[in-house]
C-alpha cells in the first residue's frame, strides 16, 4: 500500500510502456512539450470530459470520474464509466439499486499493436475495484479513427502486467535517474523529441559500453 504523498499519475504506466526515458522526462524532470498528436488527444478528452453525466434506462455514465489505488499507487481521471444495472452490481452512494462499472477509455488514434492502450485501461479498473469492492472483467476502447467501440478483456496476465509497470514506474521515481534510449521510429511522433535527443542519447549509452568493455582486464590480471 502507498501513501497519498507517493500517488503517481495513471497516465505514467502508458508512458513508461512507450518509452521509459519519455517517462522520466514527464514525471521525473516535468518536462512536456505539445504537438499536434498530443493536442488532439488532449481536446478529446476535454469534450469527453465536459460532456457531463447522463442517465438512461438501465445506465447511468460518468465523465471524468476521479479514481484511485493505494495498492498500485496511481491517481487519475477515468474518460467515462458506465454503471450498469445489474443483480450482481455493487451499491452506489446516492443511488438506488446495484451497478457494474464498466470503464471506457477515448482515444485520438486506432488499436496499437502494443499494451501500452490496454495496461492504462487496466489500471483504471483496477482502481475502480478498490474503489467499490468489486471485480470487473472488462472494459472499452473509442478510437477517433475508427469511430467505433473497441471491447477489452481484462485478464490475469494483463493485470500482472499492469501492476509489473506500476512497480517499476515507482521505482524509476525512485531511483531519480533519466534512462538513455537508442533511437526507433516511434521516436519520430514523440512530442519531446528534441529535448531527448535519442539518436545523441542512444549513441552516448554505445559509447559507454565500448568504453567499459575495451578498459575491462583479461580474467587473472589486476589493475596496477
């Protein structure tokens, strides 16, 4: 369990799943820089966010629900969640009846081939778990794209996965120290390309390990 004081931002799993060294940069250096991927998505969720709270029959949906965990340490905003009626549902303050929360994520773009979309919405329910003493098996993805919902089991070895990222984000915060990347293409789309510098960063780590290798002694000799 972690203290309030030690709470990292949800969104820092995504980045650390990218990009340990863009995580640094955002949560550890608090540098940030906007570009036109990253002001899309930022807009989305404002409209998202701004769109209110909203009841129908059998589902109420809130927007911009604030959520928690002590046990993975993370505080954030959830997109939307769903809350639907159901027998097995949990109670909900102010509200007559039982509700299983079903948590959406928006996103600007369209299904990645990595977990870094998954491992976020993870971690949203998770936190919704603690939240409500209850279990939820799955939740959504709306990518812009597309224009369409995307349905997203919630399994076992996602969760670990989830916590696994948590743990080390943590510990990245931790330990104070920025990693160095070697350069890849999803550098490019990057917003804080230029202050990381990933071809100089990636070139400097090379470098380093030539230099440890070439000054290593052979086995048996002592430096003199």
């Amino acid at each position: 369990m972690y203290a309030e004081s030690d709470y990292l931002p949800l969104s820092a799993l995504q980045h650390w799943l990218f990009c340990p060294r863009q995580c640094a940069l955002i949560h550890l250096e608090q540098a940030w820089d906007e570009n036109r991927l990253t002001a899309e998505g930022r807009l989305m969720h404002e409209r998202v966010h701004e769109a209110g709270d909203e009841s129908r029959a059998g589902i109420r949906i809130v927007r911009g629900l604030r959520i928690h965990s002590r046990r993975l340490g993370l505080i954030g905003q959830a997109d939307v969640v769903e809350f639907h009626q159901c027998e097995r549902g949990v109670a909900v303050p102010g509200v007559e009846g039982l509700w299983q929360p079903y948590p959406v994520e928006y996103k600007r773009g369209s299904p990645k081939i990595d977990s870094c979309d998954e491992v976020q919405l993870c971690a949203q329910a998770m936190c919704l778990e603690e939240m409500l003493h209850t279990s939820i098996l799955r939740g959504a993805f709306y990518y812009g794209k597309p224009r369409r919902r995307h349905e997203n089991d919630l399994s076992d070895s996602l969760r670990q996965k989830t916590q696994d990222a948590a743990q080390q984000v943590h510990s990245l915060i931790k330990s104070g120290r920025t990693p160095r990347v070697s350069y890849a293409k999803k550098c490019d789309a990057c917003s804080l390309y230029k202050r990381c510098l990933p071809k100089t960063t990636g070139l400097a780590k090379k470098i380093d390990l030539y230099l440890s290798k070439a000054f290593e002694l052979p086995e048996g000799e002592e430096m003199l």
